[in-house]
C-alpha cells in the first residue's frame, strides 16, 4: 500500500522526488510545492487504486500531511469498514 502511495505522490509532484525523501517528509505539500487541487487528485488517486474512501474528518490537507498520517487514516478507514461487516 506504501508504495501506490508514493508513487501516486511523485506523479503529482512538479519536482522530480525520490521514495525516501517522500517517505521521510514531515508535510509533503510544503515540502513538495503540492497545491490544493494537486491534493485533491492525490486524495482520489489512492481511494480509486485501493478501493478505500477515506474517513471524512481526516481529508484536510494537515491531517493527510505525510506518507505515514495517509496510511494511518486508511488504516483507521480499513478498521471501520471490516467492523461494520
């Protein structure tokens, strides 16, 4: 799942950027010169690759800030679906 991530970052990057810089970023868009509408398509291109939506209260550019904080919220999205089942 890590890697889809990353990858999906990179593509919407406007500077070339290795996996471990994206991986060791504390905030990827400022970090990365990612704006709001770039975030938006990141936000969709991993929910339309995994087949995850992602908890409402954490789709903010803050809450979904590095690699780590996205996979967490996947995470906790993963929990409540198989909970609800």
């Amino acid at each position: 799942m890590k890697e889809i991530i990353i990858q999906i970052i990179k593509n919407n990057c406007y500077d070339v950027v290795g996996d471990d810089e994206i991986i060791n970023s504390n905030n990827i868009y400022d970090d990365y010169a990612i704006d709001s509408l770039s975030f938006i398509n990141i936000i969709m291109e991993i929910e339309s690759e995994l087949g995850i939506s992602f908890p409402d209260e954490y789709l903010s550019m803050d809450m979904l800030s590095s690699v780590e904080n996205i996979c967490n919220a996947l995470g906790v999205s993963i929990k409540n679906t198989n909970e609800a089942l």
